[in-house]
C-alpha cells in the first residue's frame, strides 16, 4: 500500500491554515507522568541517596537483588579508559575523529565569548567578566535508545568553557553498560558518571544527595518522565531545553538526485512517529520524483513502519510558487534542521533568518550534523529557532559585569542616578549615590 503523505501547494486557497495544522504540537505530559514525577523529585529531594537507590534498582531492573549502596552506581576513569580501548578501531577511530572535529569548533566559539573592559576618559572602567559553570550534569539516554554522539555534544562544549565538574548520569536497565557511550566520557572530558536514569536521577543532579554534589545546571535528553522532571527542576539549576521531536525541513529547486532527498527526509521520520520532515520546491514533477523515491525507498528501512506513520501524519510534500517562497515559509516554520540542496545554497541561505542549524549543499546531509561535523546537534525544536540557539560553549558559562568608577566618574554619574532615583521614590538609592559627590564650589 502507498504510503499517504500530504500535499500542500502555496497557490491554494486554505494554504496557511493547512501548514499551521500541520505545525500544529503541543508537548502535552500525561497527567500520570506528572503525578509520578512530582513524587520521585519530592522523595530524592527529602531521602537523598536512599530514594535514588531504590527507584533505579526498581525501574532499571538491576541484577543480583539490585544495589546495596550508591557507590555501586559509579563507574572509574579506568573503566572508561577501558571501554575506549576495548572498541573495535573502526568505532574507536569515528569517535576519536567526531570528538576531535566538535572540540575544534566549540575551541574557535569560545574564542568568539571573551570578555571585554573599556576606559572612558574620566577613568571608570566597565566592562563583563566571562566564567565558566561550576558542575554541569549531562544526562544521556541508556538502554535500547544509547547516543554515544549525544555525549560528546552535550560534554565537549562544558569541557571547552572550562567546566570544572561534568557529572553524567546514564541508565543501564538489566545491568546492561553501552561501551560506546562510556568510550564517549573517557573522549570527552566527564568527571563523573553514574549509573542513574530517569527522574530520580534529575532530582539527585538538582538538588544533590550524600553521594552527589548539587549541580549548576542540567543538559541532554530523555524520555517524557526526564523532561518533566527537568521542567519541575528549572530555577533551582538550568537547564538547557525542553526539546520536541525532531524536524527536518529540505528547501530543493529540483537539481538534487530524488533518493538522497527521500533518504535526508526518513533520516528524521525513523526517529519517531511524532518527527516531522517536509519538502518545499517549487518544481511540481521534481516533487513527483521524490514521492516515487520514498514509496520505493521506505520497504528497504528497518524502521519503516515509524517512517510511514511519521511522514504519513506529520510530513509534507509542497509545492511553493518559488525559491524566494520558500525561504519566507521556512523562517516561518523555523525548523531544527534546515537543508538547502539547491546549486546555489548561500543565496537562500541569506534570505533565512529562523533555523535551528543551516546544511547547505546537496552534499550536506543533515546526518553529518548529527555525529561529525563539529557544530552542535542539540538544536531548539517546535518553531523555538525563532529564539533559541544550539547547544554550545556560552551555555556553559556565566558573565558577571565589570564597574569600576572613578573618583571624577563619580561625580557625574552621582547627579544622574540620584536625579532617577528620586524620581522612582528610593531616597536610599539617591543618598548613596550623593554622599560620594564633592560639595560644589
């Protein structure tokens, strides 16, 4: 049977309301889920240690009885040292070469935060002070769903900003321990890691235990449970988003082989029924050819049945009237990832002002991006691109303004912000700022 995948065309009438239904997501929590979580976060917050043991070695099934104490949790240097070299050097080799390429480019986005002073002629200084975090808490996915790729995004930027403590908490459900994802902290940088997941494991990062230190902020993915928990979290550490499911927008003129497209569009659809991948072209028969791509293409993916459902629920095939079209619907929809597979990416890639992060060319599939490239791949979702930035460096690091002002400056700044502050009622304010001016002559 063919798979149903709508198409829109933006000459038609009822065009807007058709893309804005299929835009349309609201992260909605099941109401069991939040119940279940306020508790779990309430229990760590009060036993501490004695919570966290006892929701992972229910919900994570550990073996031989389960845990008798925290430390059982942790996994050494050495272990992770030992996991790296045990790797087949085909796997070791990708890792090596993905993390050398994601330090390289947060190394130069750090180059780009430093701080700054500058001296007015009266002799005040100002200036903003940049520092890094203190402890950061990157929580990583375990089980069946292990992203050895994730630990490296999330950990390398914190590294790089100088993050001194890098905590990472990874699930091992049955006991069983991702070699991959443990090569990957010895790569890049972690401090720390335990063998803790879901909210409880939220909970001991934001509020510490006997056994963990309270963290500054929290970053990486999870399952619905985790996502609340980071939600019920926020203003006691930061965290670094809530994210949605994955997008993939493809603006093509026509000129790119009709498989690679289909191929970048499923490589999103296979993340989960929910993900969104959409075509916008403004050449009708090249939109054909793609549609004949993903019938032909999709029974050879071991996912298919996620692919069919994603693209047939939430994907799209439209046709725009042109390029320049395009690019207005597309910081319209602001999407996570945004592919520009045209002969000449860089004159569409200056009309978009709202994307989560750009891949130009045929040849940038939105899969480097994922793994080796070297920007970050933790990108805002559900049309937050209109606000938000990737994952990098300046999430790991604070800025403290820098005032120094001198004797002459004073006597200037003195009469300003006593005159604001008599005005806004707040004589303290005004009396301070007045006790330092010299009597006038």
């Amino acid at each position: 049977m063919p798979i149903q995948i709508r198409k829109l065309d933006s000459s038609q009438e009822g065009f807007q309301q058709s893309l804005d239904t299929l835009l349309a997501f609201e992260e909605g929590t099941d109401a069991a889920i939040e119940t279940s979580v306020a508790k779990i976060l309430a229990d760590v917050k009060t036993r501490g240690d004695a919570a966290v043991l006892e929701y992972t070695n229910r919900f994570d099934r550990i073996p031989h009885g389960g845990a008798a104490e925290m430390a059982a949790f942790d996994i050494s240097q050495a272990e992770l040292q030992a996991a790296l070299n045990g790797l087949p050097s085909a796997q070791r080799e990708a890792l090596q070469i993905a993390a050398q390429r994601i330090r390289a480019f947060h190394e130069r986005q750090r180059e780009e935060l430093r701080g700054f002073t500058y001296t007015e002629p009266d002799g005040t200084v100002l200036g903003q002070k940049i520092t890094p975090l203190d402890r950061v808490g990157i929580y990583v996915p375990g089980g069946k769903a292990a992203y050895p790729s994730s630990v490296l995004m999330n950990a390398i930027p914190a590294h790089v900003a100088g993050v001194s403590e890098i905590i990472m908490v990874v699930p091992t459900p049955d006991g069983v321990k991702n070699q991959m994802v443990l090569a990957a902290a010895a790569i890049a940088g972690v401090t720390r890691v335990i063998t803790i997941g879901g909210a409880q494991a939220v909970g001991a990062l934001a509020y510490g235990t006997q056994s963990i230190t309270a963290v500054d902020k929290i970053v990486g993915p999870g399952n619905a449970y985790v996502a609340a928990a980071k939600r019920r979290v926020f203003g006691i550490v930061g965290i670094d988003m809530i994210a949605g499911p994955s997008e993939i927008l493809v603006l093509c003129d026509g000129t790119t082989d009709p498989d690679w497209v289909a191929m970048d569009l499923f490589s999103q659809a296979e993340h989960d029924e929910l993900a969104q991948a959409i075509l916008l072209c403004p050449d009708a028969d090249y939109i054909a050819q793609v549609e004949e791509s993903i019938a032909k293409l999709l029974p050879t993916m071991p996912r298919q049945a996620t692919i069919s459902t994603s693209l047939a629920d939430r994907g799209a095939l439209i046709k725009v009237r042109s390029m320049e079209e395009a690019c207005e619907i597309a910081n319209s929809i602001a999407a996570e990832h945004l592919e520009i597979s045209a002969d000449n990416p860089q004159q569409w890639a200056e009309q978009i002002r709202h994307a989560g992060a750009m891949f130009l060319g045929r040849f940038s599939s939105e899969s480097l991006g994922d793994y080796c490239c070297g920007p970050n791949h933790v990108l805002p979702t559900s049309r937050t691109a209109r606000f938000s930035s990737p994952l990098g460096v300046y999430d790991f690091q604070k800025r403290s303004s820098i005032i120094h002002v001198s004797e002459a400056g004073a006597q200037t700044l003195g009469r300003v912000a006593a005159t604001l502050a008599y005005g806004e009622g707040l004589q303290a304010h005004a009396r301070s700022a007045e006790l330092r001016l010299k009597p006038q002559p």
